[in-house]
C-alpha cells in the first residue's frame, strides 16, 4: 500500500519570513505535490499581512478553514470585541491596522473559508478546523471523535490518540510559536493503512521578521516581537 502524505500548516500570523522558509523546507523534502491542509490564521500579529495571504493563496492549499484572526479583518467585530481578545487597546490598534494593509482580494480569500471541513485521504476520514469544531477561539478537546483531528490556534504542536481510536494533529505555528521553540513549525501527515504525523520546524530569521514590525509600524510592534523572540507569551 502506498503512502499518502498531507502538508499541515496553521498559524502564520502574517511572519513572511517563516512562511517561507516552510515553503523552501516543503520543496527540499519534495512534498511539493503533496495536497496542502492550512488550519487558519493567516494574518494579525506579523509585518506582512497581504504578503503571507498572497503567499499562502498560490500555494492552493486542498482543505482550508478560517481562523479567528482570519475573520477578525475579513468581517471585523466591534473595536471592544477586539480589545477584550486582546487584553489591551494596541493589540485592536495592531488587528485594524492589519485590515487596512489588506486588499479586497485578501480579505475575500481570508472570509471565504469555512469555520470547519472534512475530507478522505488514502481510506482516512479527517475533521479539520482552527479552535474547535463549531469556535474559533475555544481550544480542541475531545469529545468522542471517530475521526482524525486537524487543528490549530494553541501554537504548540502534538499529534495524540483520540479515545475513539484517530488521531489529532495541530501542526502548531508557523509564524509564532509558543513552545519555547522560536522555529517555525509544521506537520506531515501520512495515511498508510494507520494515520500518523511527523512535527517539523525549521529556522527562519526572527531578528529581520522584528525589525520588519517596527520598519512597517506595526502597533504593538514591540510586544509580538518580544513574544516571536521568546516563543511564549508573558
């Protein structure tokens, strides 16, 4: 039986400079023409929103959902709503300034996912969204799933047995990871009779994504990139 292989990414947070090193990293393992699943997240929190959703769009990801940020600058919510996500004024001055960087092309792009997909690869059957299955902010936890689990938005990334016996995958951040590990991150799934997922992460130059929020004057340029630095929040 032959191996297939599914390309996971989620969280980029507009950080170009990861986004592609993970693309660079993809072609060197020649998974090239491997169907690409992304998990949300596109924008927000980096100095390169409309970049990395151009970016992200010509790579024609197979499977994609729309995470939070995502419908934060697509559909923008009350400035309070953003200020309680945030926990501060900048992190609504950052989301809006985020917006107004974007096209309508991008925007349309970033609205036009679901909150949520499925699909079948190589006899597997696969449940995908950002957060969970029907929230976008509320983080996975099981809940009695026959299926295996793409998801995101924690930033940290794991593959672990679901009690019904699949298996859930968040291929943690590409753009602002949260581990401890400032690499970007992502995952390879492959479906050969059993579902399993390799974690990867690959180096990118955080010090040129930094510099590049405050060179675009990016709000809140000096908390993201404390926490791109430090790969924790706090």
């Amino acid at each position: 039986m032959s191996a297939e292989k599914l390309v996971v990414l989620s969280d980029v947070h507009a950080n170009l400079h990861a986004l592609e090193a993970v693309t660079a990293d993809i072609a060197r393992r020649g998974l090239g023409s491997a169907p690409l699943c992304f998990l949300g997240d596109a924008v927000n929190m980096g100095p390169f929103p409309a970049e990395a959703v151009r970016l992200l769009a010509s790579m024609k990801p197979a499977f994609r959902v729309r995470g939070n940020h995502d419908r934060y600058v697509s559909a923008p919510p009350g400035r309070d709503v953003l200020e309680r996500y945030f926990r501060c004024a900048a992190g609504a001055d950052h989301s809006a300034w985020t917006a107004a960087a974007l096209g309508s092309a991008e925007k349309e792009w970033l609205g036009g996912a679901p909150l949520q997909a499925s699909f079948e690869l190589g006899g597997a059957r696969f449940l995908c969204f950002h957060a969970s299955p029907e929230n976008d902010e509320e983080p996975f936890k099981p809940a009695g799933e026959t299926v295996n689990v793409l998801c995101g938005h924690v930033h940290s990334p794991y593959a672990a047995a679901l009690p019904g016996g699949a298996l859930a995958v968040n291929p943690g951040s590409v753009g602002s990871s949260l581990d401890g590990n400032p690499a970007a991150a992502y995952a390879v799934v492959t479906v050969q009779g059993v579902v399993s997922a390799e974690m990867i992460r690959v180096p990118y130059d955080v010090e040129a994504c930094c510099a590049a929020l405050e060179a675009r004057g990016a709000p809140w340029a000096a908390g993201i990139a404390a926490v791109v630095r430090r790969a924790r929040l706090g």
